[in-house]
C-alpha cells in the first residue's frame, strides 16, 4: 500500500491537490473534513456533535475522528493506498494513525506539507466564502481556524521531519505548478 498524507492549514489546497494526486497515484481520498460536512448534512449522531466544532473553527474530538477513520480502514480493504486530507491534526491522531497502519502491516510513506502565506490563506478561504455554504468560511472563524492550526496542527510536522517523512510543497502559484513540484516529490521517493 501506498499511504500519503496531504498536510497544510486551512485553504493551503490540500483538496484541490487531492483531486489530482487520487487520479494521477490512484488512492483512495479520504478527507475526515468533507466526511464530517455529510455527516452534518444527514444529522447523524456525529454531524450533530460535529457541527458544534466545525462552526467555531475548533477541532472535533480526537476520539470521535479516530474512530470514525479506523472504520474507514477498515471498510476499504483492498485499495492500492491512501491519501489522507485533513487528517492527521494532532500528535494523537498521528500516533494513532500509524498503529492503524502498522496493524495492516502499512504505514505513512510521505507527508507532502504544503506551504502558504496567511494572507493568502485568508483571502482564498474568504472568497470561497462567498458561495461555498460552509459555515466556517468567515472571517471570524477563519482566524480561529489559524490558531488551532498553528496551535495544535503545525507541530506535527515534528513528528514527521524527525522519522524523515515530511516534503515541503510549495503551495503558492498556480494549482498545475504545484502539483508538479507534488510530483516531482513523489516520483523521486522509492516505497
Ligand atoms: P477541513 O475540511 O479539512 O478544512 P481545512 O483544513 O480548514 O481546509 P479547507 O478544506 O478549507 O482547505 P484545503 O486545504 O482543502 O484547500 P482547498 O483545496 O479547499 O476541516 C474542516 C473542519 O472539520 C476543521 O476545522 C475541524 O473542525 C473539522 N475536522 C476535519 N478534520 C478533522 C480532524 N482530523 N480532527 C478534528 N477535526 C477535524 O482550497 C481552498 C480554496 O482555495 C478553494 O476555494 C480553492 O479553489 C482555492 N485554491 C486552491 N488552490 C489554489 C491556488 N493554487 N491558487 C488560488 N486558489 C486556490
Ligand atoms: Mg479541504
């Protein structure tokens, strides 16, 4: 298997590049963000809980998002490999990823960081903002979804740089360059 994770802050285009890592490598895309948006939308038990959360910017409890991708794992044996978007976000949920993996005898094979400026973040999440229906696409809440990055996510890059796993993408420019400069990564790491 073939596990990537797809890392950044809020609006860096871990979605946007998703879309083409997933055809070009064939993975399986699994964003715990968009899964939890349906959950919201079919007012689940989760979604309820969920929302909460997501509306603030804050993150949902790491347990609950755990549990919900190690059934994910569990329902797409088979597949060549997975892209993971949004998830890691805190060393808890890295450390637990890796025992999932390790029990399929798999493991993370690159972490592909991409790097955006916080001005340019705003404004991309700002437009978005403006017809994506997301409750957290405003201002308010976009700067607390910074912080919490900042925070509680960024750190995990530690986790990854210190086991040689994370590659730094520059995620400024336009959406085709920066899928080259994922690629040229990606074809020079042997799994
Ligand atoms: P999630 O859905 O993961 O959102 P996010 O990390 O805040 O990031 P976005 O999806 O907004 O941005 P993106 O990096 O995917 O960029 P995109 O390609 O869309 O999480 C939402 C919430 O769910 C969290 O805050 C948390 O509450 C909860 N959650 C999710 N996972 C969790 C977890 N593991 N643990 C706990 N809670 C969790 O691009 C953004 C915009 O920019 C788009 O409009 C796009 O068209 C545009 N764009 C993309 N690339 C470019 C470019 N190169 N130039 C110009 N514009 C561009
Ligand atoms: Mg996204």
């Amino acid at each position: 298997m073939l596990n990537i994770v797809i890392f950044g802050a809020p609006g860096s285009g871990k979605g946007t590049q998703s879309q083409l890592i997933i055809e070009k490598y064939g993975l399986h895309h699994i964003s715990t963000g968009e899964i939890l948006r349906e959950e919201i939308e079919n007012k689940t038990e989760l979604g309820l809980i969920a929302d909460e959360y997501i509306s603030q910017g804050h993150l949902v409890p790491d347990q609950l998002v755990i549990d919900m991708l190690s059934n994910l794992l569990d329902k797409h044996q088979g597949v060549k490999g997975f892209l993971f978007d949004g998830f890691p976000r805190t060393l808890a949920q890295g450390e637990a990823l890796d025992v999932l993996l390790r029990e399929k005898g798999s493991s993370v094979a690159a972490v592909l960081s991409l790097t955006v400026n916080e001005e340019e973040l705003t404004q991309r999440l700002l437009k978005r903002g403006q017809d994506s229906g997301r409750s957290d696409d405003n201002i308010e809440t976009i700067k607390e979804r910074l912080n919490v990055y900042r925070s509680q996510t960024e750190p995990l890059k530690n986790y990854y740089r210190k086991n040689g796993r994370l590659f730094k993408v520059q995620g400024e420019g336009a959406v085709d360059e920066i899928f080259e400069g994922i690629m040229e990564t990606l074809d020079h790491l042997t799994f």
